[in-house]
C-alpha cells in the first residue's frame, strides 16, 4: 500500500487496505466469483491473487493494462468519476454508498446495466463496503 495511506481515518485506511490486499482489518480475505476468466487461481476463489488494484491501478484511475498476456479495460473508480457517470445523469440523488454496493456485489452500474465480465463479484460485510467506499471517495481527482 502506499505510504499516504496512513494519513487515511480508519474506515478509509481498512477500505486502502482491502483495494490493495483483499484483506480486511477484521481478518478475513475477501472472497469474490466471476472475474477475469485467465485461469490458474484466479477464479472462484479469495482476493489473494486478485485485488481493486489489480486492474484499477493504485490511484483508482483504470485504463487499458495487460493481465496474463490478455488486455483489460478497467474503468477510472475515484469518487469524482463515479459521481459523474452517465448512468446517474437526471437522476436526483448523488453517486451513493447503494451504487456502490450494487457495482461491487452484483457487477452492475446504478442504472442496472451489467458490467464488463472482467469485474469480479466481490462477497465482504456492510462494514468493510463501507470502508471500500470511504477509501475511494478519499482519491484524489
């Protein structure tokens, strides 16, 4: 993780540590299904080997990256580019901690449309969703 983490409050600097590790402060890993389909351990299983991080980068920005000799596009998950999707455009209530959850469970965006099958299913308690939203709306623009 990086060192600017640990400037981060606590429920953002467990929700850096579970976008960088896949590991909650509580202990657990953090499991997920679907995802990146490049076989070996990734699959089905804990966040050892795959992280946020993994594909959105350390700042949370995305882009296109090779993952096992395969490119991915990942998209940018900061705070103030998920506040500004299109998805949530005339709606009246802002990108929300509800969006979150339903993107980071299900794979889909706000407006109900699936993500790319590239996005992992995670599966984490309430409390570490929370952190995981609290870190990114801690990044940067």
């Amino acid at each position: 993780m990086p060192v600017s983490v640990q400037a981060l409050a606590t429920p953002a600097k467990n929700g850096a540590r579970i976008y960088f590790t896949a590991i909650s402060e509580r202990g657990s890993a953090i499991s997920y299904s679907g995802g990146p389909d490049i076989g070996g351990g990734m699959m089905g299983g804990t966040g050892a080997w795959l992280t946020c991080a993994s594909c959105h980068g350390p700042e949370g920005r995305g882009g296109i990256h090779t993952m096992h000799m395969r490119l991915m596009k990942a998209p940018d998950i900061r705070y103030a580019a998920l506040a500004s999707m299109p998805e949530i455009k005339g709606r009246a209530r802002p990108y929300d901690f509800d969006d979150s959850r339903k993107t980071v469970e299900t794979g889909r965006h706000p407006d109900g449309e699936a993500l790319d099958a590239d996005m992992p299913r995670w599966k984490m308690s309430e409390a570490d969703l929370n952190d995981l939203f609290s870190f990114l709306k801690s990044l940067s623009n």
